[in-house]
C-alpha cells in the first residue's frame, strides 16, 4: 500500500521533514510531489532501526558518550595531571552509574564487560603529606589501564547502539514529546527499540493492513486531523498530548472541545510523523529552528538542509541561525533566476528554546524585504554574531537582539541607547558592535529620506572623534556633554541636543559641522546622526577595523 502525506502547519511539517530525512539516511525510497510525499508502507518495517540510526548519526557527538571515547589518558608527571586525572575519573563514574547507562547496560548483550563494576573500581587519587607523584604511580597506572578498558569496551558498536539513543531520549527527544513509548515512566529499563515499534510502527502498520478492506475503510467516520486517513472508532486514534507544550489533554482538559466533546483525530500514521518531530529541528545546545518554507516538500528540505559543522567543531546557536538565513537568501537567489516571476514571501521561522519550558516555541515571520535587509547587511550581522553584553547581571546576545527586533519590525533604537550608556559608563567598550547595529538599523531606511550613507555616517562618527580630542584632558566635562546628548535623544528632542552640541563646540571656539542641520527637521535621521556622533565621541579612534574583536 501507498502512504501519502501533505504538508500541513508548521509543527507537523517539521515531523514529514524529520521523516524525508530518515528516508534519506536509510536510503529508502518515496516520492516528493510539490506539497506531497508518497512511499510505500515496507519503509515502515522495523522503523525504530532508520530512526535511531539518524539520530546517532545527526546528534552523537552531542552527548556523555561521544566526549567519554574521545578521552586521551596520558601519563601523569606532575600534580596539575593529576588533577586533571581525577577530574576524568569523577566525571566517568558520574556517567557510568547514571540511571540512562545503568537502564541500557542489560541490552549491552554482546559486549562482555561489566561497566558498573569497573565504574565502582574507579577512585580518585589523592597525595598524602610528604608524597609526591612518584609515590603514587602504581595506583595512577592502574586507574589508566581501568579507563582505557572501559573506553575499548564502549566503543563497541552494540553499546554506541543503546547508549546514545537512551541519553539522547532524555537529552534532545524529551524536550519535543514526551510520556509515551520509551519516554513513557514505565519503559526507563525496556528496549528502546522495541519500545517504539510497539508505540508507533506497529500501531500504524497495523491501521495500514486495515485500510487495506476498502469496503469496512470506507463507513469510518473519525477523520485525522492532518492527512487523508480515517479511523473507524475513537480508540483507534491518536491525540497530541504527548507533544510538549503542543497538545491538549482531551480527559482532563475536555473544555477545549466544543461542547466538551473531542474531536481532534491523529491517525497512527500521522503518529509516527510527530514522533519524527524533533529530527526536523536543526539544533545546536539545546535550541534550534525550522524553516517553514512549504510550498513544496522538495523547498522544505533544501532551505532546512543547513550543515552544523561549517568547519568547526562546534557551532553556537547564533552561528547556526546566522547560517539558516543565508541559506534562504541563496535559496530565494536561485528561485529568482529559475523562476523571475516569483517571489518569495513570508517564510516562518520556527525557533525552539528548551529552556522555555513553558514556551519552548516561538513564531516569527520573515518578509522577502526583512530577509534583503539581512543579505545586504551581511557583514554587519555576521560581526554580531558571538558578541554578548552584560545588562542587568544577565549576558545577552547582540545577534539575538537585533534579530528578535527584526522579527518583530521594532526599532533598534533603544538598544543603541542601551549600549552607549553603558559605554559612557564605562562598563561596555565593543563600538564597533555597536556601530554595526546603528548600520543595521539605517539600512531600514535605503532608498528612503532617512537613509544616511555609509560615507555620511562614517564623517559624523569621526566629528565626534575629532571632538573628543579636543576634550581629551577633560574627561568629567565630556561625559557631562555625552549624558545630555544622549538624554536628548531619548527623548527625541532635537533641540535640546542642538543647543548642548553648540555648547561643546563653542566652548573649544570651534564651528559645529553643517551635517548637523539635518536631524531638526526629521526624527528618524536625527537619531541616526546623533548615536553616530556620540559613538565617535565614545571609543572610536579613527580606525574603522580596530576593535572589532573588542568585548566585554
């Protein structure tokens, strides 16, 4: 029989992503018609195997047991290895005799040794008085040896089998659904496996077989809410309480319901696409996004086809996000030239945050003209990325808040207002970050009365430059200037900023820059010109690259 699946809102869109991408791996075929996927019901067969072995292959070098067979034991010769010694030995018995590798070990049917004992054998290494390192040898090779068998035997295929989709169920999986199959209280110590095919696979082969009776299919009335199948009796059903944060509980929360009676329908199959959910996500430390890009299934897996490596090691959720943009415009590069007619508009960026337990979900929406502005402020973007500040005792990411306010077509203003005071204050000295912002934010403006050229921005920056030199000796007195600049623009009051910038000229008997004459008449250039110049007055030595990797 021919399963066919149609791409639907966001989070089911993520699970058919998860599915096509299983697919792939296990190199089973089916077929992407525009909105539309069709395989055949045999690449269901002993689904737990394709599932699992994805999940290793995209997320196990995520995990306790990827960082415990990369470990290097060297000698130790002096007291600082020994310390990193026992710091190894305190961190694999903490992971040996947690309760995710003590529920697998049973599994471990083809690896002959037993963990837990060596993992009670491992202590740690201690100088008395008057010993020193060469005292304690033989007890220092002994240990050694003990973590280098334990090492050998968990690079056995059989425990990297079990062991990674068990941590992982808890680490990447739990976040998404939870509550039933292998995350079920009662399945900790059953095979993960096994586990999942009796929750998901069989469940939706078994309504396959069904379907198969034309005659009894067609008088069933309960219709699932995201494909074309439909179930004969409620029982058969499935619902969406078992998605963290997604699903309603129908027996304990039936006031969701008109009249109290459910009628929200996930057949078996449909099910298993959900349980594929967390494998459509691109994560990196436990956030990660989704590109809703569904006007075909084969756009959906290109613009989410965003590699984690980029050359690294490991890659920040920034730089990941930062990349998934860039995919997109390339992508809607390629589409203009293939297509010149049409245009891409509103793609949903779906972000996932697990440490938002109540709202691990946000919804954000990017307009063709929102994913321009990124594209053409590359440079500026990718300088953000990485760079945090410190404001009320929590460090936040400037990338994260220039394109939360991008997200949500706000001004960014306030956080250049932010940023300059904390300069002025002393307790910030990343400019350049910040004049990367103020770019950003006239950008907005290109081909507009309020736009300001690079050029232009680059002159008023370096009138406060010149003015700080002048003020050099006075420091007291150009912070004075700097706070009521700084007020006034808050504020948005030209005139007060006018009468104090003609002040400080004044007092050095110098002629204040005709430039200024523009922020009188329009608010939006106004506020562009006057952070440039206290940026200039504030850090800035003339020198456009310099600072760039300064942070604090």
């Amino acid at each position: 029989m021919v399963v066919k699946l149609t791409l639907d809102d966001a989070i089911y869109n993520a699970g058919v992503l998860g599915l096509c991408k299983i697919f792939d791996h296990a190199g089973l075929p089916y077929k992407r018609d525009g909105q539309t996927i069709e395989f055949k019901e045999s690449n269901l067969e002993g689904f737990s195997e394709h599932y699992f072995s994805y999940l290793i292959k995209e997320h196990a070098n995520d995990t306790s047991y990827a960082k415990l067979i990369s470990l290097q034991i060297e000698t130790v010769k002096d007291e600082k290895q020994l310390t990193q010694l026992n710091d190894t030995i305190e961190n694999v018995k903490k992971w040996l005799t947690s309760n995710s590798y003590k529920n697998t070990y049973p599994f471990l049917t083809d690896v002959s040794f037993d963990f837990l004992e060596a993992a009670n054998k491992l202590k740690k290494i201690t100088l008395k008085k008057n010993q020193s390192i060469e005292d304690v040898q033989t007890d220092i090779k002994e240990m050694i040896n003990l973590l280098s068998e334990i090492i050998t035997h968990l690079r056995h295929p059989n425990a990297k089998r079990y062991l990674v989709p068990r941590i992982l169920s808890y680490n990447l999986i739990q976040g998404f659904w939870t509550n039933v199959s292998f995350l079920h209280k009662s399945a900790n110590k059953k095979d993960i496996y096994k586990t999942y095919d009796e929750y998901f696979t069989n469940a939706a082969l078994a309504f396959l077989e069904k379907k198969k009776d034309e005659k009894k299919y067609s008088k069933n009335k309960f219709h699932c809410a995201a494909c074309e199948n439909k179930m004969a009796t409620a029982s058969e059903a499935f619902d969406l309480t078992w998605l963290q944060r997604v699903g309603v509980d129908a027996a304990r929360k039936s006031s969701h319901y008109w009249d109290h009676q459910r009628d929200i329908f996930i057949c078996p199959v449909c099910n298993l696409v959900y349980s594929c959910l967390p494998l459509g996500f691109k994560m990196a430390k436990g956030k990660g996004f989704f590109i809703n890009n569904n006007r075909s299934i084969d756009e959906l897996i290109s613009v989410n086809s965003v590699s984690l490596s980029d050359g690294k090691q490991e890659v920040t959720r920034d730089e990941l996000e930062s990349m998934a943009y860039y995919k997109i415009i390339d992508f809607m590069i390629n589409q203009a030239e293939s297509r010149k007619e049409m245009e891409i508009e509103n793609i949903q960026i779906v972000k996932y945050d697990r440490e938002l337990e109540t709202r691990p979900y946000t919804f954000n929406i990017l307009s063709r003209n929102k994913l321009m502005l990124i594209d053409e402020c590359k440079r500026e973007f990718k300088k953000l990325v990485g760079k945090f500040i410190k404001l009320n005792d929590e460090y936040i990411s400037l990338y994260q808040e220039v394109i939360n306010r991008l997200y949500k077509g706000q001004s960014f203003t306030d956080l250049i207002y932010q940023l300059i005071r904390q300069m002025i204050d002393g307790k910030y000295k990343d400019t350049s970050s910040t004049y990367n912002i103020l770019k950003i934010s006239n950008h907005q403006f290109k081909g507009g009365v309020h736009y300001m050229t690079t050029e232009d921005l680059n002159k008023i920056r370096s009138y406060g430059y010149y003015l700080k030199k002048e003020y050099q000796s006075q420091e007291t007195k150009l912070n004075g200037i700097s706070y009521r600049l700084l007020n006034a623009l808050k504020v948005k009051n030209p005139s007060k900023f006018m009468e104090t910038l003609l002040q400080a000229y004044s007092y050095k008997k110098l002629s204040i820059p005709t430039i200024f004459t523009q922020i009188l008449n329009d608010e939006k250039k106004f506020q562009t010109i006057g952070y440039a110049f206290l940026l200039g007055l504030h850090g800035y030595d003339g020198n456009e690259e310099k600072g760039e990797n300064t942070n604090e």
